[in-house]
C-alpha cells in the first residue's frame, strides 16, 4: 500500500489577532473571551483556554493593572514597558504560534493592533513521589513527574553547574510536545549530542504521547527487542548517567527520563548498587548473571537433555525424572513450551487487570490450575520446577526491557532445543550473540566492555571503591575521561 504524506499547511499563516483566535477555537468549549475597558476609554481583549491558566494570577498580575493604570499613559507602550506585574513574550509571529501558546497556559491580550502573549500557566500538577519503579533503601526518595520543567529542576538541584545544558526540541504536529535534550558540556562527546538532537529533529509523527516513538528514534531499536536507551524514573540515577558522558532526554507528559547511549552494563545495575559496599555488589552482580543463563538455558536445556541426550544426566536423576514422568501423555517440548505460554499469559494477565484481581488470578494459576495439572497427570512436577526456577531467575533483572527480552528468547531456544536439541540450543546462542555484537546504538557497542577493541576501565562492568573510581566509561568516549583525582 502506498502510504500518502501529510497535507500540505496553508501558506503563509494568518496574523495573529484575537478575532482569529476566536476562529480557531471556534468549536472549544474551554475558550474564554474578555473585554476590558482601560482607563481613558481604550479597549483591550483577553483570550486564553479554562484549565490551562491560573486565574488568581491571571486577575492580580493582568487584569487588576490593566484597570489602574493611568488614564493618560498609551496601553501599548505601558504594557511593552513592564505595566502588567508578569513577563510578557514578544508578538507572535503568526496565528499557529499564538494558538500553541495559549494551550501551554499563555493568555493573548490584544490591545489596539497589538497582541501580547503574557504566560500565567496553572500549577495543577502531580507532586513529586517516591520512585514506585526503582525503590532505593538508602538513596534519593524523589522520582520523576510528568511536568518538564519539574523534571530539569530535579536535574539542576544536583547539578549546581553551569555545565549543565539544555536543548529544547518541539515534536509532533498537533501535539507540539516539548522534548529536552541534556548533557554536560567539557564531559559529553559532541557527536552523541549532534546524533541525539538530529534524530528527535527529525521526527515526523502527528502527536508524541507515549514511550516508544521516542525511543525508537533514538536508538533505531525497531529490529531488536533489547533495550538500547536506559529509561529511569531516579534523578540521582539520571545524573549518574550524564556524569558518566551519556546524554539525556526528556519529554514533556512522560514520568521518565531517557540516557543514550544504552549498553549491557545499566541494564545489570540498581540504584542500590551505588549505596551498598562493593563487594557485596560485586557478588550480586554474579548472581544476576547467573540468573540471566538459568532463564535463558534451564527450560531449553531439560528439552534437550529429556528428548535427545538423556544419557547426559547421572543415573539417579534420570531415574527421579523417569518416575515422574510416567503417565505424562505430553512430550517433553509440548509440556515445557506450553506451560511457559501459560506462564507468560498469567503474568500478563495480572499486570492488565487491577491490583487486586491480578494477584487472585496468580494464585489462582500457580497454585489451583498447576497442582491440579500435575495430580491429573497432565504436567510432570520436574517442568512445574523447571519453569518457575526460569521465572524467578528473570525477575532478578533490574531492567524490565531487558527481562522482557529474554523471555522471548527463552521461547525460542525452547522451540529450538525440541526440534533439534543441543545443537538448537548452540545455534540460538551463537545467533544471539552476534545479534547482540551487530548493536551499536549511536556508535557505541551494545556489549562494551565486553565487545572487542573497547578500552575498559575498573568500574566498567560493577561498582568498585571509590578509590579506584578514576575514569569514566571510556566506551562513550567522554571528552574528560578522568573523573576524580
């Protein structure tokens, strides 16, 4: 099908007057209008939309000066030279852009032939919370909200700097979403930032509403389902990630913020990482690793081993295996790949219904439907075991795009180890870690440190002491590549 571009906008844009406004906004409901008449009988219009502006200011900083000011003073120039109590943006220079700002909380004010955009926006908006997503014992206790500007405050309350920069980018058609794009001067490498602003420039789409749009355009990530961009909800956790020389985006309307490039190493780290002592890390670190392979392999292994290579396991546990699968009409690759779609479906289904049905509905399907299964015959205890040891090993993944991931390739080297057993399981392995090897978003490689001709540095893969902390991330090549003497 041939996809048709978008209609072309009429050219050039009306000038921007409040009879034109009113035009626009012709069918909201949320439009107001009002007159005022200046001392010495001039007259002036305000238009601005209920809900977007706050009307306490709207009152005491517009109107209550408008009616007081001097009757002998020209309106027009009285307002240019600070009369009413609140900044006042230039004209605007067309229709279009007086339309987009009274949707950000602008009141237009037309006096004469004039139209002055004065900013009163409402304050209505969540209060910063505890991260719900990335709970930390001992770190920060605030979280990113849906408001911009609240998000780089949080930024700039722990970056005291001036270093800090800041570049805003409008998104969308209709939706005319702010996105923010930070790093930090003298430690980001240029390309990253050029890379980064030209591909949120170039994005095309009629409204930016959710997560991936823009993630899709950051990183290229529509072939591959690993994460290549690390998204966190943590301020602290943000400000790590610019520090290292990562680049940082936000988007106005969304709770998260967005640190690019992504590789393998964020996905392994909690904020917590930060706060307990290193060597502690250091072994949790290996734990997670480990759990990566029991949930990739521990289904698709039992395949193999119990259809292809039962020699493989020693006398007694084939013989426990044997025992409990003695009646089981099922196949061993039928049984583990159906009960890891049924897996999948109760853990889909407790996250899309509320709170408290979807923990009934994981009890119900752990405990009712799997003992019942196995009495009946159906299911052999060993799958039950193996199945939920691969669940809870995926669980211990910080990032859930990451776990995400995994679970479908669990999938698929499951498929893979029934149809042709170890050597299924070699290939799916082989294949995905030249997947993971052809990822580079942005220029960096998706597996540095682990990628080759990568320069490593001490605290690459886990948290060292302090006292070894000396260098950045040296694969995002930062322009300062010391970070402490």
């Amino acid at each position: 099908m041939k996809i048709p571009f978008h209609p072309p906008k009429p050219e050039p844009e009306p000038p921007a007057t409040g009879a034109g406004l009113e035009r626009r906004f012709a069918k909201a409901a949320d439009f107001m209008t009002t007159s005022l008449t200046l001392p010495g009988g001039r007259k002036a219009t305000l238009c601005f939309l209920l809900g977007m502006v706050r009307t306490e200011r709207l009152n005491d900083y517009v109107v209550r000066p408008l009616v007081t000011m001097d009757p002998k003073t020209d309106p027009e120039e009285w307002i240019t030279a600070g009369g009413v109590w609140t900044q006042v943006l230039p004209p605007p220079k067309d229709l279009e852009t007086a339309c987009t700002a009274l949707c950000e909380g602008c009141v237009a004010l037309e006096v004469g032939n004039t139209l002055r955009l004065i900013p009163v926006p409402t304050e209505d908006k969540r209060s910063i919370q505890a991260p719900e997503d990335e709970p930390d014992q001992k770190g920060a206790k605030d979280s990113f909200v849906e408001s911009i500007r609240n998000n780089t405050s949080l930024v700039r309350r722990r970056m005291h700097t001036w270093r800090l920069c800041i570049r805003s980018v409008t998104v969308g058609r209709e939706s005319k979403t702010k996105v923010d794009v930070v790093w930090m001067e003298g430690i980001t490498d240029p390309k990253l930032v050029k890379g980064t602003l030209a591909r949120v420039r170039a994005m095309d789409v009629d409204a930016l509403l959710n997560t991936q749009p823009l993630t899709d355009a950051l990183t290229d990530s529509c072939r591959t389902p690993f994460p290549l961009c690390q998204m966190t909800q943590r301020p602290d956790r943000f400000c790590l990630g610019l520090m290292d020389g990562r680049v940082g985006v936000f988007c106005d309307g969304i709770a998260q913020g967005w640190l690019v490039p992504g590789n393998i190493t964020p996905c392994f780290r909690t904020p917590q990482d930060r706060s307990n002592q290193w060597m502690m890390v250091w072994v949790l670190m290996a734990v997670r690793f480990l759990c990566v392979g029991i949930s990739l392999l521990l289904p698709a292994g039992y395949i193999a081993v119990a259809s292809f290579h039962f020699g493989m396991m020693p006398a007694a546990m084939a013989e426990t295996i044997a025992a409990a699968r003695q009646s089981v009409p099922i196949p061993p690759p039928l049984e583990v790949v159906g009960l890891l779609l049924s897996f999948e479906m109760l853990q889909e289904a407790g996250v899309k219904l509320p709170q408290l049905n979807g923990q009934s509905v994981g009890i119900i399907g752990s405990v009712v439907i799997g003992q019942a299964a196995v009495q009946a015959r159906l299911l052999s205890p060993v799958v039950v075991v193996v199945v939920a040891a691969a669940g809870i090993a995926s669980y211990t993944l910080p990032d859930q795009d990451l776990a995400n991931a995994l679970r479908a390739m669990r999938l698929v080297l499951a498929v893979l180890a029934g149809a042709f057993g170890m050597v299924g399981i070699v290939l799916g392995i082989g294949w995905l870690f030249c997947h993971l090897a052809e990822l580079t978003p942005l220029g960096v490689p998706w597996l540095a440190p682990f990628a080759p001709d990568v320069p490593k540095a001490p605290r690459d893969v886990t948290r060292a002491p302090a006292a070894w902390s000396k260098v950045r991330d040296l694969s995002l090549n930062p322009l300062n590549r010391r970070n402490q003497k």
